[in-house]
C-alpha cells in the first residue's frame, strides 16, 4: 500500500474519530456485544486462519528464527476464542469513560469551569504474535470513543485479518458505529508512513522490545505510549512464609512463562536461602524449568552458573536466573539495576521490609504476597488492557480505558468579561470546588 493510501486510512480514521467522540455509551456497548457474539459465531474461520499463521510459525521455529515463546503466544482454540469474546464484554461492562466530570470549580458566581473526561481521538498501535492483542485494543478504542490503526506482526498475519474483517462486520450492523473507526495497516511502509502523520494521529501505543519502542520514539513527533519488555523479580525476604513463597515464585515463572508479566529473576534472602532453595528447585525442575545461578546459589543447589547477561533477559520461556543477596537493601538495589520497570513482587511477613521494598523500587507495578502474573488489565478490572505502561507519562502499569482519554476544559458563563477581574476595581474570584456535573448551559446554583 502506497503512503497516499496510508494517508487516505488515517485521515478515514480521523474523520471517524470526531463521530465516534459523539456516539451513546449504549450504542457502543451494543457494538462490543456484537463484536463478542461474532467471534463466537466465525470461531471456525479464525482458527483456520490462526492454524496457518501456527503452521508457518512453526517451520520458523525449525530454522531458528523464532521463538517458542513467539509461537506459544500465537496460538488459538476454542477455549481462548470464549476467552476473547468474554474480554470483550467485560469492557462493554465497564463504567463509560467519557463525559464524566473530574473536576468542577466555581471562578464566580454563574461562572463555572468543568474539567471533562474526552476521547485521545486517533490511536495508533504496533504488536507482535497475539493475535487476542488486536481485539484487545480495538475493543477498548471503541469503549472509550477513539479510532484506532492497528497493525500486528507479519506472524499473526492471517489470523488478525480475518479478527479484524469480523470486528468490522460486527459494528456494522450497529448504525451509530462510524465506518472507518478502526483500520488495519500490514506493511513495514505504512508504519513509516504513520510515523508522520503527527497531525491526523494523537497517540502511538507500541508493544514490544525496549529496543523497538524507542525506534519509535526516535522516529516521530507523535505522542508515545511504550509497552517494552517486562524483566520481573520475585524477592523471598527472611521473614517470607516458605511455603507461600515456593507457591508464588513458581506460579510467577510457570503459569504462563511467554509473557511479559512472567518472573524472569527470583532473589532470595541468604538467611533463608539454605531452607528455601533446594525446594523450590525441586519443583522449578519438575516444571521443565532450566534454572542458572549466581556462585552463592550454587553453594545451596546443583544448577548450572548464571551468564554474564543472565540478569537482564526476558526469557519468556521456562527459564530464570537464581541469586542470593544480603538483606531487602540489595534485592531493591539489583531490582532498580536491572529491572524493566514493570511489575516486581516481595515475599515476606515482615511488614517493614515490604514497605521497604515497594517504596523503594521504580516500578509501574510492585506486589507482596503474591504473582506478579497478576499485572493484567483483565485481572485489575479495567477490562483489559491496550499494553503494560512502564513509563511515567500520562498512564502506567496495565492501560485500560482511562488510559486512552483525556479531558477539555467547559467554562459556563453569564456574560462574564475578564475586564471585570482586572485594574483596580477588579473583581475577586471565588475559585470554589464544588460537586457537580457539566450539561451545557446549566449552572450548580439552578
């Protein structure tokens, strides 16, 4: 596709947008219902889709050039489509996001200004393998009045077509959804050609490796909303209940290990270490995890030594680093090291180390007592998630629906000029919160 076509997309999306800002909450819940019964009734051709995107996926694993990770986060069935549909309710469920009053502020008798929650307008997202990211996003585009550009990587190529024809046909049959609110882009030139449309798209969304987002970065003048990799410790302090700590470093690594909320390092404090270790390691082997150590590890448990980058890999796979520290002082000191600032956990029954540690660490997400698989949009309540925030800027941790607004401002008047609150006779403002909610042309004293 051409960058003129690109250009014709956006400008599409752009238009869309501006209705879409405008379309009832019950007509864009209508919309999501019918995107969720869609895909449980086009279930065959998606998984058709998907087994030849998996089939392909495959024979590039063979040669090398994927991942299992990759490949394992590619895959549907039946099981994760019902996932998927029942994601996508759960978003029409959620309070609306827009319209509602953050802020309201008396300046001066009858004159009164609304700080009001708005849609971004265009979003832009760049993804890899899971095709489910595609709806994900979408669905939540949708919920919060935006249009979106979407694009997925080329191993998801077959699947996220046929995704997103059915989304498209879904919100068709509801007449207040604009045509063009969602677009799908699949060359590497019109990512190139988005990158500068910084006039027609308010925000880029991409998901990715650290070195990714920030070509993205590097190569726009568009908003960025970074979702990188999530490098995840779990810290079992000297106060830890064992037990509990073998349960959640494993469920951490585990339960889904191709994730970005997947542990990748596990700290454990050298008091407990010669209790702690050879358990958990036990079971870590069980699982078919290949664990490293650092030498203190190694002193307790008979596993293999850490490489000299072993502390900085997102493995997304049954893989994890082991080390040994000094106190709840070292564990934050490495996290802060090495970390991707995304979601970190302690283990402990000591309730000054925890605050220890969660006050002490740079995290979007810091947990105690429990999994980091836990930092989730679906599992917070928003819904779902458009990706993991790891920045500070506007929205971090998982980004859900009040991730993807913004606000105006509505000042009601009677009549007011400035020229009465300057020069000497200058009127005072009275600058008085109060609760209200904005509707045009009504003031809080009527």
């Amino acid at each position: 596709m051409s960058e003129h076509d690109t250009d014709a997309q956006v400008s599409e999306a752009q238009r869309a947008a501006l209705e879409l800002a405008n379309v009832e909450e019950g007509d864009r819940n209508a919309a999501l219902q019918a995107i969720a019964d869609a895909i449980r009734a086009n279930s065959e051709a998606i998984l058709d889709a998907n087994a030849a995107d998996v089939e392909e996926a495959e024979a590039m694993l063979a040669e090398g050039e994927y991942t299992q990770a990759l490949v394992d986060r590619l895959k549907l069935d039946e099981s994760k489509l019902e996932s998927i549909a029942e994601m996508v309710e759960s978003v029409a469920g959620q309070d609306d996001p827009l319209g509602a009053t953050l802020q309201a502020r008396e300046l001066d008798e009858d004159l009164e200004l609304y700080k009001v929650a708005v849609p971004i307008g265009v979003v832009g997202t760049i993804f890899e393998s899971r095709p489910d990211a595609l709806v994900q996003i979408a669905s939540l585009s949708l919920k919060s009045g935006n249009a979106v550009i979407l694009k997925g990587g080329s191993e998801a190529a077959e699947s996220n077509r046929v995704l997103y024809e059915t989304i498209l046909e879904a919100t068709a049959e509801v007449g207040a959804v604009p045509d063009g609110w969602a677009k799908l882009i699949e060359a590497h030139a019109e990512v190139d050609a988005l990158l500068e449309m910084d006039d027609k798209v308010d925000l880029l969304m991409p998901r990715g490796s650290s070195e990714f987002v920030s070509y993205i970065q590097d190569n726009t003048q568009i908003p960025v909303l970074g979702h990188t990799e999530g490098l995840c410790h779990v810290f079992v302090d000297e106060a830890a209940d064992l037990e509990m700590a073998a349960d959640i470093a494993v469920d951490a690594k585990v339960q889904y290990p191709a994730v970005c909320n997947a542990v990748e390092t596990l700290l454990v404090e050298e008091s407990v270490a010669g209790e702690f270790l050879p358990a958990v390691v036990d079971r870590y082997e069980s699982e078919g995890v290949t664990l490293r150590g650092c030498e203190r590890t190694r002193d307790y448990v008979d596993i293999d030594p850490v490489r000299e980058d072993d502390w900085e890999q997102e493995y997304g796979d049954l893989e994890l680093s082991i080390k040994v520290v000094e106190d709840v002082y070292a564990a934050v000191d490495h996290v802060n090291t090495y970390g991707s600032k995304h979601t970190e956990s302690i283990v402990t029954e000591d309730e000054s180390a925890a605050e220890t540690f969660m006050t002490g660490i740079d995290a979007a997400s810091v947990f105690h007592n429990a999994s980091t698989r836990f930092a989730d949009g679906y599992r917070y309540g928003l819904g779902a998630e458009v990706g993991i925030s790891t920045g500070k800027i506007h929205a971090r941790g998982p980004v859900g629906l009040d991730g993807l607004t913004t606000y105006k401002y509505y000042l009601e008047g009677d009549g007011h000029l400035v020229a009465t609150y300057a020069g000497e006779d200058a009127l005072p403002f009275t600058h008085r919160e109060f609760d209200g909610e904005w509707s045009p042309g009504r003031h809080h004293g009527e």
